[in-house]
C-alpha cells in the first residue's frame, strides 16, 4: 500500500513536459458534435422537469390549505348563523320561565327562529338609529306649579366633563348637587345619522323657540342648527372659563325675555367660537352705549349752560 502510494506520488509529481503537454492538450480538445448536442439536450430537459415538480408541489400545497381554510371559514359561519338563530328565534319568556306566545307561533317552526331572529335586529338597530321615544320628556308643567320658560339641553362629554371620565350618574351628582337638573337623556335618546349621534329637539315635547342646545359638535344638533351653540370641547384644564361666558350669553336671553331663540342664535351659527363672538358684539355694544349716554352727557350739561346763560342775560320778572 505505501509502495503503490509512493509510486503515484511520483507518477503526479514526475510528469515530463511531453506528458504534461499530452494532458493538456487532452484535457482541452473539445467534445464530439453528437456528445456535444446529447449533452445540451439533457440538462435543460432534467433542469426543466425539476422546476415543473417543484412548481407542482408549491402549488398544490397553497391550494390545499386555501381548501381547508375555506372549508373550516364556511363550517364556523353555518355554525354560527345556527347559534344566532336558535338563541334569538325563541320565544320571550316571562318570570317563571313560561314562553310568552307571539304573532310567529302558527308558522313552522324554522321559519318562527328566522322570522323572530329578523325582528330582534331589526328592532334593535330602529332602537339605535331612532330615539326610544317620541316624546322624551313628560308635558310641561301647568298651573300653580311652575315650568321654566326655557329648555337646555346640555351635553355631558366635553363641555361639563372630560372624555376620559366615563361614569355619568355620580358625576351628574357631583356637578348638580341640588338638582337643577331635571331630566338625564342618554345616547338612546339621540337619532343615529352618518356616524353622529345628533339631538333631535322635535322630540323633546317642548316648544322649539324655548330650546338651546349646548355640545361641543356641531353634527349634535344637525336637524334645527338654529336651535344650537358648538363650544371649543375642554381638555380638563382649569383655567377654561367657557362655562363662565356659556352662562353670560344665556342669562342675556333670558333677561331679555327673547321670545324665539332661533332668531339669536342664527346670528352665531357660523361662527367658529360663538361665545367669543357673542363677548366681541357685547363689548361693542357697551362701548356704543356708553359713546351715547357720554354724547347725552355734554348735550344736557350744553342745555344746562344756556338756560343758566340765558336765565342771566334775560331775568324773569319778579312775582308780587
């Protein structure tokens, strides 16, 4: 082994340059055209068949889980839509459990689950989109008890609280301590229109010219934009003094006694800060009058002045 090892170490290393030149040329003289041709038609052919088989496996194995996928997708849903109408299409119970018979009962039994399952979402999205009521606040007052004269309908979120606080009956309690409030409507008791929860006041059972509106959008009170006051929404600082001017502007109707406050309110419907505006006009106002009382002022002291000028130069005439 070691002999047969040696003599082929000497055999590679112990070329002559004739034998070397011999490999070399054998190593580069080119292939016959026939095997030249068979190789060149092979390999492509093997290459290809490899591709295809691969391409083959990688397409049946995404087709394969879509099947599935499907197939376990429309299982859950057939199952699901059973679940929904066998829990909504039976009968309202009453307290002891006793089924409380409807106008579905004469109908075969699959079509009472369908026809009752229809009729629960459709009266629970008419609950959403509709106000519960037509009438969401009892009849006025009458006489000797006493109605206020005018209606204000006032949001919760963003103009008395900040949005992150959610639970609304202590916080009424808390900020209406003795109870001015007198009625709490929730978002039941909106109209549900592209998205927004807008306050429809022909609901209210109170005569329209009496009734203002305060929210912090103006899409609230989208149906009577005149009946409506957008305030900038409080971002929970303590500084804001909204609520300040809020008061002022509204103490100014009622001390005024405006009979329609649609007529007051139109003014500032385009107003992007209508108290802003409403404190700007005010100012101006009261600069205007004070220009005049300060006009009436010099007029009466010019009165006086001739009348005591003219009192002097021509004295009246002593009385016996």
């Amino acid at each position: 082994m070691a002999a047969s090892a040696a003599l082929a170490l000497r055999w590679r290393s112990g070329l002559s340059l004739g034998a070397r030149g011999l490999c070399a040329r054998l190593v580069t003289l080119p292939p016959r055209a026939s095997d030249q041709a068979k190789e060149i038609g092979s390999r492509p052919s093997t290459k290809a068949q490899a591709q295809g088989s691969q391409q083959q496996q990688g397409s049946e194995g995404p087709s394969y889980a879509k099947k599935v996928a499907l197939w376990l997708a429309g299982l859950l849903g057939a199952g699901g839509t059973v679940s929904v109408v066998y829990i909504f299409g039976n009968n309202s119970v009453d307290e002891t459990g006793a089924k409380i018979p409807d106008e579905f009962d004469n109908d075969p039994i699959l079509v009472q689950q369908l026809r009752r399952t229809y009729k629960y979402f459709k009266d629970y999205r008419q609950m959403i989109i509709e106000p519960t009521s037509p009438c969401l606040l009892p009849d006025p007052l009458r006489e000797p008890y006493y109605q206020p004269p005018y209606t204000l309908v006032l949001e919760l979120t963003g103009v008395l609280l900040h949005p992150e606080w959610s639970t609304a009956f202590p916080l009424i309690d808390s900020v209406d301590p003795h109870g001015f409030i007198s009625y709490r409507l929730f978002r039941d008791a909106t109209r549900y229109m592209d998205g927004h929860h807008v306050k429809d006041i022909s609901c209210l059972n109170r005569d329209p010219a009496r009734v203002v509106v305060v929210d912090c959008k103006k899409e609230a009170f989208r149906l009577q934009p005149y009946n409506g006051v957008a305030l900038r929404p409080w971002d929970g600082n303590s500084d804001d003094r909204v609520l300040l001017d809020l008061s002022a502007f509204l103490k100014t109707i009622a001390l005024n006694g405006v009979e329609d406050v649609r007529t007051v309110l139109e003014h500032y419907a385009l107003e992007d800060d209508p108290l802003e505006a409403f404190k700007q006009r005010q100012s101006r106002l009261e600069q205007e009058e004070q220009q005049r009382l300060a006009e009436l002022s010099r007029s009466s002291k010019q009165t006086l002045f001739f009348s005591s000028l003219t009192s002097r130069l021509w004295p009246r005439s002593k009385q016996p």
